[in-house]
C-alpha cells in the first residue's frame, strides 16, 4: 500500500491545534481563539452558517486546540482575504454583543504557523512594532505550546484597531507565501489546476520549441507551466503540471493534457495506469467531506475504475495531497473533468458525466488505436535522439505513437525486418500520424 495511502488511517482529532495557514495563497487561513465563555455560541450551526453566508467565506472549521482546555479555534477560510475579513468582522461584533466580554482589555488571540512567527516579528523587532504604530494596538506573541504547532498571537487595542492589525499580519503572510516557485495562484476569473508527472516526462508538455504549449494556448487559452517537484507530496524525481486558464478553457484541454501525459509515461516505460491530481488541503477536505460521497459519486457517474487520496505519512497536515485516477483513459477523463469542476464551482453534487463532446473536443467515441509496420533499421532515427523526432511527431498529430522495442517476425512488403508501430488515438490523429510517419520513412529512405 502506498505510504501517502496510509496516512487516510489517521483520524481527525489531534491533541495539536491545525496549522493550515502553512500551506500558500488558495489555503491560507485565518484562525482566532474562542474564549471558553462564548463557545457555546460559536458552536451553534445557526450562527457559524450566518457568518459564512454573510461574509461569502468558502468554509468555517473550529477544532480543539489541545485535549485539556475548553477553548476552540475557529478557522476561516478562503482564498479571498476580503471575505475572512468580513467574517472577521462578524465575529468580533459577536464577541462584543455577547457576556461582558472586554476587548479593550482581553483583546483577540489569533493563530499563525510557527514558521512565520519570525517574520511577523522582524529583525529586531521592528516588523511587530511597525504593524502595532499604524495599528495603535499592543501585539504579543506568545510562547510555543508543547503540543501546539502553531502560535497564538494577542492583539489588544478597539475593534476597528484590531481588525486592522489582523488583516496587516495575515496580508504579511500572505504576501510571504505567494511565490512563483511554490504554487502560482491563478488571477481573479482564471481557473487552476494540477497534476503530477515524472520528470522525466515533463518535456513532452512542452513539446518541441514549445510547440505543445502553443498548441493549447491558441485552442484554449490555458497556460501550461511545469515546476520541480521540491516539495511533499512530490518526490525529487516529479514535477508538477500546472494548467491555468478560463474554467471552460481548463475542462476541455484537460483530455489532451492527460492524453500527452499518458503518451509520456508509455513511450518512457512508466506502467502507472493513474492521472494524479494535486489538490490543497481544504479541496481534499471537500472531496472526503460526508465520507467521500463526491469522490463515489464521481466514481459512479464517469465509470472509471478507482478514485483515491494518496496522503504520505510523513506529510505535514497543511501539505498538498495527490488523488489519483484509475481507469480506460476516457472514464478517467471524465472523472478528472468533474473532480475539477466539482472543486471550482463548489457543487454540492459531482456535475453529470458529459453525453456529448464539447464542441471544441473530440468525440469520445472515436478513439481507438492501431499497428502499422515500419523498416526496423529506419526506427532509430524515427524516434530521434532522447525521443525528441517522436515527440516531435506526437505533437504534430495529436496521437500516441509507440514503437515496439523488438522484432517480432514481421517484415515489410520488400521482405525486410519491419519493427510494429502502435498509434493511439482519435481516427484524425491516428491518420495524421500515419500520414506524418510515412513521410518522416520516404524521407529517411532517400536519405
């Protein structure tokens, strides 16, 4: 069993409090502590389902911060740092109509990773005072908790002040965790989304002077852009795939990315029938929510073969996780196209399995694959140096060609070793393959 897959064993509760805010921009979280004396009321569906209406917040959690006291976490979150403000705001208004709660005194107590508790206080402390100046409030940072992993942070002061000295520290962090090299956030209307691949098959999304790319770009205006795996989930050896664009633009080059990445692990000698998608935290939580309803929905709904999360033991709780789809590639297909739609447009249900291709697809149906025979002492040079003539190929067609190692008795029409081909593909690529490959022979022959 794969170690990513045991860490689904691990149950929810913790004797440690949660520290989402450790993952970047689409996962950031802005968790405050619930006095003992107002639990009771933030624990109330209705009241938690107010804030979040009125503040148009994606998700509201409370935990436990430890197994000893009575106080809670609230978390709040959203990729929209404006929205947790506002349920920020509601929460506060809350704390201020309830009991005899006094905030000029008690202040909030919010909670940021421990990594980033540096930051907030600067070298010398300079940060920490600058952001209590234009906040006129006092900021402590409390010692770490043995148990805890992150750190609780007071902000004393009115609650116009307070508000302002939160949304200054979590837009530090924030800015902190945006970088090109961990995970790009698309622009506001722009969809994403992510999937793993082998290094050594990165290239063929490429494709030759970035033909691949263009490709996309020009059909559907989505963005490909490849980054080192050097972070978990991923190993050394995996990069990540990151496709962004419009939604409709992303649903339907979703196939063709797949396809390309299918072809890459063939033509490489990978024999992992899977497409692993990289999903955040909080997309995982929505995914295993009411105990993986969605994922068995989608299962049901594209038949494909198998939907899991692959979550590695030795992964922090705020890192990405990787689901992998099993399955014939259309199915799996389908499946990726409604794991994603699902994650983007927050359906409470998987959306159906699609009857008809967009019309900027290929049919479905017309997908098949064949073997054509080509001269054995011409399949060197037809693959090219480290594969670059047939990638060359693919992209030009649109099809999966694979050139079968040995020879297995076949020979051409002249009574030469031939060497058989297998073409993969819609009936148009397939004919543009064979049209491509036969060209590529008479002009090797003349050579």
């Amino acid at each position: 069993m794969d170690s990513r897959e045991n860490g689904m064993r691990r149950g929810r509760s913790r004797s440690r409090s949660p520290s989402p805010m450790n993952s970047p921009s689409a996962d950031l979280s802005l968790m405050l502590l619930i006095p003992e004396s107002l639990v009771s009321h933030f624990i109330n569906p209705e009241v938690t389902n107010h804030i979040k209406e009125e503040s148009k917040i994606d998700k509201i959690c409370i935990f436990e911060p430890d197994g000893v006291t009575r106080e809670k976490i609230i978390a709040l979150y959203s990729v929209d740092l404006s929205k947790q403000l506002q349920a920020f705001h509601l929460i506060i208004n809350d704390f201020l109509a309830i009991g005899d709660y006094k905030m000029k005194e008690d202040g909030i107590i919010i909670l940021i990773p421990e990594n980033m508790v540096s930051l907030l206080i600067g070298k010398g402390g300079k940060q920490v005072k600058y952001l209590q100046e234009k906040s006129n409030t006092n900021i402590s940072v409390y010692d770490k908790k043995s148990l805890a992993s992150d750190r609780q942070v007071k902000i004393v002061g009115r609650p116009m002040e307070i508000e302002t000295a939160a949304k200054a520290i979590y837009q530090l962090i924030r800015d902190r965790n945006f970088s090109p090299e961990s995970k790009p956030a698309p622009s506001p209307g722009r969809s994403q989304v992510r999937f793993v691949v082998p290094s050594t098959c990165a290239g063929i999304l490429i494709g030759k002077g970035g033909l691949f790319t263009k490709r996309i770009k020009s059909e559907f205006d989505v963005d490909i852009r490849l980054i080192k795996g050097d972070r978990r989930p991923l190993r050394d050896d995996e990069h990540t795939a990151i496709l962004t664009g419009s939604q409709s633009g992303v649903s339907q080059a979703i196939p063709k990315i797949i396809q390309k990445i299918d072809e890459a692990m063939v033509n490489d000698g990978f024999n992992d029938p899977s497409v692993k998608m990289l999903v955040t935290p909080s997309q995982k939580l929505r995914l295993l929510s009411s105990g993986s309803a969605a994922l068995k929905e989608i299962e049901y709904r594209s038949r494909c073969g198998k939907i899991r999360v692959l979550i590695d033991k030795r992964a922090d709780r705020d890192d990405d996780v990787i689901v992998a789809i099993e399955g014939p590639p259309v199915p799996k297909e389908d499946a990726t196209i409604m794991i994603f739609e699902f994650l983007e447009k927050n359906y409470d249900t998987p959306p159906q399995r699609r009857n008809s291709p967009s019309p900027r697809r290929e049919p479905r149906d017309d997908r098949s694959n064949i073997s054509i025979t080509v001269p054995d002492k011409l399949v060197a040079r037809l693959i090219g140096r480290k594969g670059e003539q047939v990638k060359n190929m693919m992209d030009m067609s649109s099809c999966c060609i694979t050139f079968h190692k040995t020879y297995e008795g076949v020979d051409t029409p002249e009574g030469d070793k031939a060497r058989l081909c297998t073409l993969k593909g819609s009936t148009s690529s397939i004919a543009s393959a064979v049209r491509i490959i036969l060209e590529n022979v008479n002009k090797l022959e003349q050579d």
